[in-house]
C-alpha cells in the first residue's frame, strides 16, 4: 500500500505552526512542486514566511505568474545547469529555452526570483564563471545558489565534487562575490566548519518529506517521526534529531561535503536505534 502524502490542508496546518514559532523560511523542493497548487496556494497565505521553491518552470503558467504577484513571498528559484547544452543535457532537450523564457517573464513582472545550479565535476568550471553568472544577472537573477552534487548511487559518485573542486569553488565564490556585489551568491553545503558544522537535524534546518517524515535533511532520508502525527515542537525534539544532535558527528572534521552522506551508515544505526 502506497504511503499516502500529505494534503495541502496539512501542509498549511504545518506552515502555521512553522509560523507560531518563529520561523521564517522554508524551502519548497520535490519532484516539481508547482504540480501542487493546493501546496502553492497554502504557502501564499501565511505571508510571515518567506518560500523559496525549487522548479523547472514547466508548469509556470498565467494563473501561477498571477499567484506569485499576488503572494510575494512565494520565491521561484529556476533549477538551470549552465548554458544550454549543459542544462539539456541533465535537464532535458528544450529545457534551457523553457527556463529562460520563464526568466524573462518574471523579469518583465518585477518578481523576484532566483536560479540553483547542481556543481558537479562535469560542469563546475562553467557555472562558476563570470560570463555565466552575468547572465543569469542579466536575466533578472538576484539569487543564486550553487548546490553541490550528492550521489544517490555508487554509478554517479564521480559527479560528486571531491576536495579539488571545492578549494576552486570556494576561490570562485569569493572572486564572483567582489564581481557582483548585489547579487545573493550561496554554496551549499560550503565550508560547514565555517558555519559550525552541518546545520541539519534541527541544528538550524531539517526536511519533512512528501508523506510527513521529519528527516534530518533531503540528503539524509532517515526518520522516526511523522509531523502528521505530533507537533513541529516535537519532531524537532524527536529521539533521533537529539541523538544525532548530542552525538558530535554534525561538528566533527570530515573530509569535506556532505558529512550526513558520508557517515550515512552511523546516520542510519542511530534512527533505527536511538536510545541505544
């Protein structure tokens, strides 16, 4: 039996408890997530929280671009992977036109909005360069996140950015960021040491999945607890999160990236057994 997904009332039930507690950001990824407007339109009526979603802009139509005038704090972040052939490539034929066509259009609406880029080894050096960030600039980008590759599988870990690549990312960002002084220019996960460690967990952030799982993060998909069935106050507080928390491994020295990915295994002895 298919584990049911959560409706667009619980999300909004969910969204307005996030607000009663002050917080005051939450990303929307998927899958595609303008697929749900009942999603969507839940998130435009609680206007203390500011949404970032991530999207390929296919279902971005006139009844969205009205939606996104109407509620500002619904933020598209367009999901491109450099210029056309590399955004293609990944994202699939006719894609790139589709982004950008929908760039133009909120440019043209004075929405604000913002691109993701996925850095792998294949395309690092070109999504980090100037002419490319210009564009995007150009384009009426004033955001623009750099999320690292995570492989899911053994087959894709040499997409991944090793130590290498992220001693250049790290020297790019810092030239891009004196290039473009107002443009909000973010890599994730970045330096975590830098940040104290990884932030997941409820450190700073944790993930709720499609069917309601408090996970630690999107790239870590362990749980314990199902928000449909207590509070956020409690997720947060869940066996697991405190445990994983109290356990050192979020602030510890790793090789760098993903430290959840890396101590997966750990990850996952400790939610399925948290007391021990």
């Amino acid at each position: 039996e298919p584990v049911r997904q959560l409706t667009g009332q619980e999300w909004l039930h969910i969204f307005q408890e996030a607000r009663d507690l002050g917080i005051s950001f939450i990303l929307i990824a998927g899958g595609e997530p303008l697929l749900r407007r009942d999603i969507m339109e839940a998130a435009g009526t609680v206007p203390q929280i500011l949404f970032p979603f991530f999207t390929n802009g296919t279902f971005m139509d006139e009844n969205y671009f009205q939606l996104f005038d109407q509620c500002r704090n619904l933020l598209p972040v367009l999901s491109i992977e450099g210029e056309k052939e590399s955004t293609d490539q990944r994202r699939g034929p006719g894609m790139y036109e589709v982004i950008t066509r929908n760039m133009k259009e909120l440019q043209s609406r004075r929405l604000l909005f913002g691109a993701s880029v996925t850095v792998t080894t294949e395309n690092i050096r070109e999504v980090t360069s100037e002419p490319f960030i210009r564009s995007l600039v150009e384009k009426g980008c004033k955001m623009v996140l750099l999320i690292e590759f995570v492989p899911v599988t053994d087959e894709a870990r040499h997409l991944a950015p090793g130590d290498e690549e992220r001693r250049y990312l790290e020297t790019a960002m810092d030239q891009l960021r004196s290039i473009f002084e107002r443009l909000i220019l973010l890599s994730f996960p970045g330096d975590e040491l830098a940040m104290g460690g990884c932030m997941a967990a409820g450190r700073e952030f944790f993930h709720i999945n499609s069917h309601g799982g408090a996970e630690p993060c999107p790239f870590s998909p362990y749980s314990d607890i199902n928000v449909k069935e207590t509070s956020l106050r409690s997720a947060l507080n869940s066996p697991f999160f405190t445990r994983l928390r109290l356990s050192g491994l979020l602030t510890e020295t790793h090789v760098g990236g993903c430290v959840l990915y890396e101590k997966r295994e750990e990850v996952q002895a400790m939610q399925e057994h948290p007391l021990s």
